[in-house]
C-alpha cells in the first residue's frame, strides 16, 4: 500500500465514523488498498457491512455516493 493509499484510506475511515456517528464503524481487513466497514447500532446489532475499493473512497464525490446509499439502506 503506498503512502498515498494509506492516507486516502484514514481520510475515508474517518469521514465514514463521522458520517454514521452515533452508531459505531467498525473497520475490518485494511489491506491492498481495500477495506470493510460494518455499522453497529447501540444494541451491538450490525445493520449494514460493506467492502471498499479504492474507486470508491479514494475522492469525496464516490465516497459520499457510498454515505447516501447506505443511509437510504439503513432507512428502508
């Protein structure tokens, strides 16, 4: 993982805590550029996971697509 992809992948850590706070995110297998994250509520129930590629976390526009979506998944 260069330099470069690790940051990307701390930024994009950090805004999707942020995003779904006051529900814990849970991040799993940090590797190859490519992450899990999985949404916890406060009854430890986990109400959504999700596989990451750099594609998708690596600029805000494709990331916030994933924040919006799940969001709507968690509403639904």
């Amino acid at each position: 993982m260069t330099m470069s992809t690790q940051i990307h992948t701390q930024d994009a850590i950090r805004t999707l805590t942020n995003a779904f706070a006051p529900m814990n995110c849970l991040i799993m297998a940090a590797r190859k550029g490519c992450f899990s994250f999985t949404l916890v509520n406060e009854h430890g129930i986990a109400r959504h996971s999700e596989r990451l590629y750099p594609d998708q976390y690596s600029s805000a526009e494709p990331l916030q697509a994933v924040i919006e979506r799940t969001r709507q998944a968690l509403v639904a």
